[in-house]
C-alpha cells in the first residue's frame, strides 16, 4: 500500500463504521428461478398493479434470459430469468398526475408504504423475511420560465430485503414510484428470495471476519487500483456488514455476508465515489468482487 501511506489510516476509519456484527452468520441456499415461475409472479404483480379489470388479456413472449408482459397501451413489465427480478411501468405521460404541492416528508412515506401493502410487496418474501421502507425520494421537473419553480412529479420509495434480520445489499429491493393520485406508476422488485421457491436452506454457518480484517482488504484493492497517483486523496462514506444481490441479470446460488465500502475517491481534476465489496467469512462462499465507479465529475 505504498502508493497510500495513509491507508492503514483509511482502513482503521472504515472499520469504525461497520457498527456491530455477528460472531457466526448463515450462507444460505437460493431457489433457481424456473422461467414459468417468474411469468406467474409477474402477471399477478401486473394484475395488482393494473388493479382487477374484467377480460384483461396479457401480450406475453419469453426470451432466452426473460418474460415481456404488455398490456397494451397501459404498461409494460419484465421479469429476468437468472434471479426473477421484476420491473413494471406504467404508460403514463410524466406530465400527468402531479402533485400540487408537496405534502411533507410524512405523507409521501405513507403514501408510498400504503401502496407496497395494496399491490401485496410484503407478500413477496418468505414470512420470516422482511421487506422494509428504507428512503424517499422526489421527483421534480420544471418548464416554461427559467427560473419556474420545479414541481412534484412522482414520491419514489426505496425498500430493502432483510434476510435472518441481515440486510441485501446491491440494487434496491424494490422500488415504488407513485403520481399525486396515489396510482403507481413504476415498481421494480429485486429480491434474491420468493415466498414458497423452496429456497432459504443453510448451508453453513461460517464465521465472521472482523472489520478490521475486512477494512484492510479494501483499503489494499483500492491502493493497488490507484497505484502511482500519489496525489489522489481517499475519504471513507461509509461501511456496512450484509447480504449482497449479485444483480438481476446474474444467477446466483447462495446467498452470502459480504463487507461494503463506499469511498470518496478526488484527485486535482476530478471526485468520483466508489464501492467495493469483500468477503463477509471465509471465501470460498463468496466470489471475488472488484472495485465498481458509482459516480464521476470533473473538478
């Protein structure tokens, strides 16, 4: 870590971050998405978002690695083969169904928690699971006059899986977009788990590595990444101990801890912010993950 003389230092601050974790923690088997399962799951999320109609008919064609479901001239939703993620999106122009003024941060969260249980988001995962709130978001758009004050276009919440009281980390969970009317107009489902896929067995219950342990690996992948720019400064954002999703085009098989780091990274012309992920317990669970650009902008 030569090219860092101050990495041990980085290391010793992502390791403060990473809070409490658990002495052992379980490697858990995943189902293998069947392609007739993710159809069914995506036609009845289509239905419950759509809301009941008499005589809907579904335009339906499955690819190699997907479903495409459409109903016409309402919305189009896709459900990926390799991990069963979902997507739905309404054909909605973004000019329709604004918000008036915006109703405080309260309101969009229960706007957005009462739509997840209309459209049965909590049924999704097995029982003991849970998927919870975790953010919001606005969506805003301005027109006409320069200086026109933006409008509320859409509330978008944000929701992570938690397995054995663990979070899964990667691409949200799920997300909601919703219009003023309190309408979905988007959702995306990214879970590694299903209720009833026959998955969630424990395959081993390894133990966990310290954060320190965890917080050096990092700090070396990133020292040898940025080897021989001396005068790029690292600034830790944050460190969290959890399940990771490999994401939705990519099967996987076991769901396994992982340590993550995001970490500022700025240099005389330009800041970009980067996450990193390394083995949460022995390896040989956990595939090698390589240090992955999130953002960049020219100083």
């Amino acid at each position: 870590m030569s090219a860092f003389p101050y990495a041990d230092d980085l290391a010793e601050e992502l390791a403060s971050m990473a809070g409490e974790v658990p002495a052992t923690v379980s490697v858990l088997g995943l189902a293998v998405p069947e392609p007739s399962a993710v159809q069914r799951r995506l036609e009845e999320l289509v239905l419950a978002v759509a809301g009941p109609r008499d005589g809907i008919s579904f335009e339906t064609v499955t690819h190699q690695d997907r479903t495409t479901v459409w109903l016409p001239g309402r919305l189009r939703a896709v459900g990926f083969h390799a991990s069963g993620s979902m997507t739905v999106h309404l054909d909605l122009p973004p000019s329709e169904d604004l918000f008036e003024n915006d109703p405080g941060d309260a309101e969009l969260t229960g706007m957005l928690r009462a739509a997840g249980d209309r459209i049965g988001l909590p049924s999704l995962v097995p029982a003991e699971d849970e998927l919870a709130f975790e953010r919001l978001w606005r969506v805003k758009a301005a027109a006409g006059e320069r200086w026109t004050e933006p409008s509320l276009c859409r509330a978008l919440g944000s929701f992570r899986h938690y397995v054995r009281d663990l979070p899964v980390y990667g691409r949200a969970s799920s997300t909601v977009e919703l219009g003023a009317s309190g309408g979905v107009t988007s959702l995306s489902v990214s879970t590694r788990r299903f209720a009833g896929d026959g998955g969630g067995a424990t395959v081993a219950e390894p133990g966990v590595r310290t954060p320190i342990q965890a917080a050096r690996e990092v700090a070396a992948r990133v020292a040898e990444s940025f080897a021989g720019m001396e005068d790029t400064r690292l600034t830790p954002q944050w460190f969290r101990f959890g399940y990771l999703s490999l994401g939705r085009r990519r099967p996987q098989t076991l769901l396994t801890p992982f340590y993550i780091a995001s970490i500022r990274v700025q240099s005389e012309t330009e800041v970009s912010a980067h996450v990193t992920a390394v083995p949460g317990c022995d390896g040989r669970f956990s595939p090698t993950l390589n240090l992955v650009p999130k953002q960049r902008r020219v100083a």
